[in-house]
C-alpha cells in the first residue's frame, strides 16, 4: 500500500487505495485527527463517527474511482476538487451508484505528509434547503 501523500495532488490518488484495500485503519491516517468529513450535504461528522462512515462505503465492497480536477496550494493548505464514482455491485448483491464531486481541504503536517482536514465529498451539490446561487455578474 502506499504511504501518505507527499504532494497535494497524490491525497485523492491514497484515498482511494486505501478505500479499496478495505482496510479502514489504514482509510484513517489519510485524515488529521481533528478532521471532517461531510457524508451528506449539511451534515459534518469528525473522530469515530467519520470513521463510521467511511466504514459504511466500504463494507458495500464496491471500488471507488477518483478523479483530481483541480489542485490549488497555497503554503501548507490546499483545495482539491475531485471527481469520484462508486459503481458496482455490493456484497449483497444490490446496484450501488454514488458519485459526485468533492471539494476538500488537505493539508501537509510537520512530518511533510498530506491529509485531508475537509472531506466534502458531495461539496458541489445543494445543501438540503438552501436556495439556488444567483448567478455572478461580471461586467
């Protein structure tokens, strides 16, 4: 298995090897400690319940794919935008389609290694309730 991400771009690419193996200790330490994630639009979850839910997807036994769309890094802190999809099906035979586009935080540690801090991995979809953005005028 790969070790931990030197560069921000490599965090989407560990991720995802590590959802696969299915192996959720080693899912972990892709994360900080005080990390979040956000399983569902509005809803953050941090310390055993992201673990939880990221034990969730991978006890569907189905691979995920991810996509780097963008990286920008300023100092320590970067801003991934990835596209990811979860299609297969799961250990008890159901479809399992999930995909999005996630828009999360990593940063680099003192020991030089990438984690997420933010894991939003809907971060392009609709909280539930809120009201469209208007549109930005550029004139």
């Amino acid at each position: 298995m790969r070790s931990l991400a030197d560069r921000p771009e490599e965090v989407p690419a560990v991720f995802a090897e590590r959802f696969n193996s299915g192996d959720a200790v080693a899912l972990a330490e892709v994360y900080e400690d005080s990390a979040v994630l956000v399983p569902q639009p509005g809803t953050p979850v941090a310390g055993p319940d992201l673990r939880a839910a990221n034990g969730r997807l991978q006890e569907l036994g189905v691979l995920i794919s991810v996509r780097p769309r963008h990286v920008y890094r300023s100092g320590d802190v970067a801003l991934l935008i990835v596209d990811w999809v979860i299609d297969g099906t799961g250990r008890e035979g159901q479809a399992v389609p999930v995909e999005g586009t996630a828009t999360d935080i990593a940063r680099q540690g003192s020991d030089g290694r990438w984690r997420y801090v933010i894991d939003n991995p809907f971060g392009t979809g609709a909280q539930p309730g809120s009201p469209s953005p208007a549109p930005m005028n550029r004139a």
